[in-house]
C-alpha cells in the first residue's frame, strides 16, 4: 500500500508485505481459487470490533491492493479514526473473509496499531501475527459457531493462497499448527487479548 495511509504512522499494515515482499509473512491474502460467495455483493458481514481504547473500528472496503487477492489492512485513517481496510474481498472464500476481518480486528484489539511496527518478520511482529490468527479462530469458533468443517475451508484457503503468493511449506505449516492450537484451546479470544494488553502494560478493557 503506497499514499497517505502508509507515511501517516508506523501502524500495523499487514497488507503492504505482500506487496512489497514475498519473504516470509504472517499475513492474509487469498486468491479466488474456491470461492464461495454469500450476500448480493459477495462480501460477509463485517463483525463487531473496539479497539483498545473503546473506540468502535469500522470496516471500509477499497479499491487498493493487489488484484485477485484479499486483504486486510489495520490502521488509524488521515482523521485518526480506527479502521480495518478491505480489499479484493469478493476473491475470498466467506470463511477466510470472516477470518481476515477478525484476525485484522485483533491488531486494533490488541493495542498493535497503535504501536511502533516491530521489525519486518522478525519475532515480534511474527508473534502478533500468531495472537491476531489466534484471536480471530476463537472468535469464529465462539460467535460464529466454526467446527471441524469450517476449519478445514478455512485452512484450505489460507494453505492456497500462501502458496500460491511463495510462502514456503514451513511457514504455510507453522501457522496453520498454531491456529489449529488456538481453536483446540477452550481459552476464550477476550482472554488472549487481556493477557497481551497486561503484558504490554496498556489498560485491560
Ligand atoms: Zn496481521
């Protein structure tokens, strides 16, 4: 993502690696291999968020981003209000979606976007990858009633489309065991994000 929104902060920007770089990313993007779509404009109903702030996050669908393959971007826009940026989401499966949606959420909910960016695929910034994966699973499995089947499309899509984009079999792996983790763990997503926001010293909600 180039313009305004990128220079106006370091926030969490998951959609600009994919642009940018194909290395190794915890990122979300899809291609439209084994779409299904619901509702008249294909898209899935966008889910409740607040930030960690209390501020309500709003989901705004654009016209940026790489063709053919969805994503999601977290940030403050130019008025500084939260927002969670939706691009080429129609090429996405419903269930990945829902996914990027939460897993997008996550980084508002979590106090990342707000944050200085950590280092480029290193730990930090892989670790926030993997709570937003981990929040977003628990809250589909909790609000949105996900089971076996629903997993299963759901890592399907996201085993696609990182293919697809280079991510090698090891990350691909590494990041579906550790959804796969979260959804087994009957700790609830409010639970993750309390623990990460005392571990950061920020408020509790
Ligand atoms: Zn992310």
């Amino acid at each position: 993502m180039t313009g305004n929104l990128e220079r106006s902060s370091a926030h969490h920007i998951c959609g600009r690696l994919v642009l940018m770089t194909s290395v190794l990313a915890l990122t979300l993007f899809t291609g439209s291999a084994g779409a299904q779509l619901d509702g008249a404009a294909g898209l899935a109903e966008a889910p409740v968020c607040v930030n960690n702030k209390g501020e309500p996050v709003q989901f705004r669908t654009t016209g940026r981003g790489r063709p053919g393959l969805a994503a999601g971007m977290a940030i403050r826009d130019s008025s500084g209000k939260p927002v969670v940026l939706r691009s080429n989401y129609p090429a996405a499966p419903r269930v990945f979606q829902q996914f990027i949606d939460r897993h997008e959420c996550a980084h508002h909910q979590t106090g990342d976007v707000d944050r200085p960016h950590p280092p480029r695929n290193g730990p930090e910034h892989l670790m926030n990858e993997s709570i937003s994966d981990c929040v977003a699973i628990r809250r589909l499995r909790d609000e949105e009633g996900f089971g076996e089947p629903e997993f299963d499309r759901l890592a399907d899509a996201l085993r696609t489309d990182m293919t697809k984009i280079g991510f090698p079999e090891s990350s691909i792996a590494s990041r579906i065991r550790n959804i796969s983790g979260c959804f087994a763990n009957p700790a609830s997503a409010r639970d993750l994000i309390d623990q990460v926001l005392k571990e950061r010293g920020l408020p509790v909600q």
